[in-house]
C-alpha cells in the first residue's frame, strides 16, 4: 500500500508540473534539413461550386475569398477578389438553376450572397438569391446577408 501511495503521489507531482508548464512545443525532426513543403491538395470542391484557378502567366492573382466567408456578388468581382463577372453568373446558375434561363440570371447577381468553399483554388457557392439589396457592412459586422427574405426557388 506504501508503494502504490508513493506512486501515485509522484504521478499526481509529475502531471501538477506539466499542467503549469504547459505542453512542450512539437520536436523538429533532427534529420531533415528543410522544412516539408506545402502542398496544394485537401479535398475537391463540393458539387454545384465554382472552382476558378488562377490565370496562366498571372503570378498566382487569380479569385480570391478566404473559406467560410460571406460575400455579396459585388464584391467579389472588386474588391480585390479578382472574380469575373461571368464566372459569378456561373455559379449562381449552379446553385439555382430555377432563376436561370439558358445559362443567364434572371435576377441580379451582384446582390445575391455567396458563400466562399476553398481558398485556393477560390471556389464559391449560393446561398441567397436577394429579393432587393445585399448588405455587408459595419452595422452588420460584416456578415453578407439580404436586407429583405431570399427569393430562392420561388
């Protein structure tokens, strides 16, 4: 019984140090001399998004979002997000092809609400068809969203 008490108590000393330590920072392998290179990969798009890459001879300035962010169709043709209208007009066919006719929106596309799927290749997704203004600012904390309900499918 003495034994196990000392055990234990040692065990409970060791964890009460490494508790206010904090965890120790990931070890770097002592046999590589550089860092492991970045690769471009993670999972494709999901289906009904647009994945536009970056022009040839752009040096990498191609679409832009960052993942998870909401943009107004305005912005993402500005804005220094470097999307082109028509691949907006895209995207917004893929996500409602109700409000489309032969390939072209019938509502305005620059006040719909997109959604941003993947950094790189940039690939976006509807999420609203605005029935009047998309709104993104201050007042708003900057979340995209329609100022009156979506028209989605109607």
């Amino acid at each position: 019984m003495r034994l196990y008490s000392l055990l234990f108590n040692a065990v409970l000393l060791a964890g009460s140090g490494l508790a206010w330590r904090g965890p120790l920072p990931p070890r770097a392998d002592p046999m590589s001399s550089s860092p492991a290179p970045l690769t471009p990969g993670g999972p494709p798009p999901p289906a009904g998004t647009l994945s536009v890459p970056a022009p040839l001879g752009s040096g990498g300035v191609g679409p832009k979002c960052g993942k998870g962010y909401t943009y107004c169709g305005y912005m993402l043709t500005s804005d220094g997000h470097n999307f082109a209208p028509n691949d907006i007009s895209k995207a917004y066919c893929n996500g409602l092809s109700d409000l489309c006719t032969n390939g072209k929106p019938k509502t305005d596309v620059s006040e719909a609400v997109f959604v941003c799927m993947n950094e790189q290749p940039s690939s976006v997704e509807l999420l609203c068809a605005c029935s009047s203004k998309c709104r993104n600012d201050a007042e708003s904390n900057f979340i995209a969203h329609c100022d009156k309900p979506c028209i989605n499918g109607q």
